[in-house]
C-alpha cells in the first residue's frame, strides 16, 4: 500500500503491504536495497494487522513508522 523511498540512502526503499486486500489478515514491511544485481530484500517484518502507509524517520535512518489497520502505529 505504501512505497517510500529513504531520505539517507539513495538505494533504500520500504514497502508496506497487506494480505488479501487489507481487507483481514497480516501485514509486512519490506526493507529493499537496490544493488547492480537487482532488488534485494534486507530485512523484513511481520504484523497481525494490515499495514497502510509508514514513514522514515528524521533522526534515525534505521527506523519506520508504520499505519496499522487496527489503528495503531508502530516504531
């Protein structure tokens, strides 16, 4: 539902995504760095709720806030 790319990296984007449309089920956010090689997924995470949208961070360039379905945020 969400792309963004990173304001400290230049090869950095995150995804948010959501099963079955959003509708129920779980969500995931993908940490992608783009290489020579192609997209490669860096690191990963799971919810038990559909994600929305998220956000980098202004003071920490690891770290994502993330809309969850329920509607929560999340660090």
């Amino acid at each position: 539902y969400a792309v963004k790319y990173s304001p400290y990296y230049d090869s950095r984007i995150a995804v948010a995504a959501s099963a079955n449309y959003g509708i129920v089920g779980n969500g995931r956010v993908f940490c992608l760095g783009m290489t020579a090689q192609g997209i490669r997924a860096e690191k990963t995470f799971d919810t038990n709720d559909a994600l929305y949208d998220l956000a980098w961070s202004e003071v920490n360039e690891n770290q994502l806030a993330v809309a969850c379905g329920d509607g929560s945020a999340s660090l």
